[in-house]
C-alpha cells in the first residue's frame, strides 16, 4: 500500500483533485469529514472545543456553528495581535489534529488491509503545518493562483468577492505559502487551467502511484 498526503492552500481544489483520484481507482479519506465527525455533541472533541472557545460557537440545538468557530479561531480579536489570532488557530488544531491524525492512520491501516496494493490519500489542508508530511510516502500539493481562489470562494459560499477576498486572506494566514508547499511536494498539480488539464496532470501522476504502491506490497 501507499500512503500518499494530498494538500494545498485554501480553495485551491484539493477535493476536486481527490474525486479525480478516486474516479482513478484511489481510496480517499478527508481530513475535514473527520474533524467535522469530531464535533458531534457525543464527542469528546467537541466538549473540549466548546470548553475552549465557549458556547457562543454552537447553535440552539447544541450542534458547533462552524462559522462562528472559524471566525473565534481565525478572525482578528478587538485590540488584539497578529499573535493572539495565531495563538487561537493554534488552540484548536491542538485539540483537534491529535484525534484526527489517530483516526486516519487507522484508516489507513484498514485500506492497507484489504487491498496491499492500494493508493491511500488522505487530503487535508495542513499537513504541512501539523508537521505530518513524513507519515506519508509521497505528498502531493495542488496549487493555484490566488485571484482563482478568490473567485472559488465566492461561489462555493455563494458571497461576493469582496468578503471571500477577506475570508480567503485570513485563513491563508494560517498556512504555509503555495511556495513552500511546492518545496515539500513529489508532485504538484497546477489547478489554475481548465478541469481537463487538471484531470491530465492527475492521471499522470496516479499511474506513478499506482506503479509505486504495486511495488511497495
């Protein structure tokens, strides 16, 4: 089996990338889908993330309001630094990335399992930054210019881009530049170009993999 890390900045198309993978024959798991399932009111994440960040982030029915989550971690406190914003992104990846981390090399360990042969993606935003590159055999990076992302942003969240400018800015403050990531990566897809010539990039790159998890069983 291979394990392969497969990140980029934000809005940059990972998840795109991944269903490109997976219609491949890739097995996938994504970083954001368990952290999400953290959060559930029957989890212990979620009783220390509520303890940390306080009540005002869920909604009436007890469930975690991401946006209010997302704007205690990466929004700007009044009066406050650059630090004190790092300091509260920090805080909850420390409590959240532990558990994460265990629940996708337990994923990983099932693939593993079932088939020897398979290529093993889990996409997650900050693998980098969470320091986890080397519990991977190859890191893919998807990049994509910044304007590009801006105008996803917008139209995921269905915002003007004006506001997906601002929210695309302070979360990218969380994360290594696309340069950076690009040092650390085996392969790189350049997502600024049309679906085709992403989905060009991403067969190339998994008849590399699947070569490499065939010799790896």
């Amino acid at each position: 089996m291979l394990k392969v890390g497969l990140t980029g900045g934000i809005a940059s198309g990972k998840s795109v990338v991944g269903e490109m993978f997976v219609a491949l024959g890739a097995q996938l798991v994504q970083a954001d889908q368990i952290a999400h399932q953290l959060m559930q009111p029957d989890q212990a994440v979620y009783e220390e993330v509520v303890s940390h960040f306080g009540v005002e982030i869920l909604n009436p029915d007890g469930t975690v309001n991401r946006g209010r989550l997302a704007e205690a971690a990466f929004g700007s406190p009044v009066g406050g630094t650059k630090e004190t914003k790092h300091s509260r992104i920090q805080e909850l990846n420390q409590i959240v990335h532990p558990t994460v981390i265990r629940r996708q090399e337990a994923w990983m360990e099932e693939v593993g399992a079932r088939d020897p042969h398979a290529i093993a993606i889990v996409e997650a935003a900050l693998i980098l930054e969470a320091g986890v590159a080397k519990r991977f055999d190859r890191l893919v990076v998807v990049a994509c210019p910044l304007e590009r992302r801006i105008q996803r942003w917008a139209q995921r969240m269905k915002v003007d881009e004006e506001t997906a400018r601002q929210e695309v800015s302070r979360r990218m403050a969380a994360q290594l530049p696309d340069e950076e990531k690009i040092k650390a990566a085996d392969y790189v897809v350049d997502n600024s170009g049309s679906f085709d010539e992403t989905r060009k990039q991403v067969v190339e790159i998994h008849s590399k993999l699947k070569s490499l998890a065939e010799k790896s069983a």
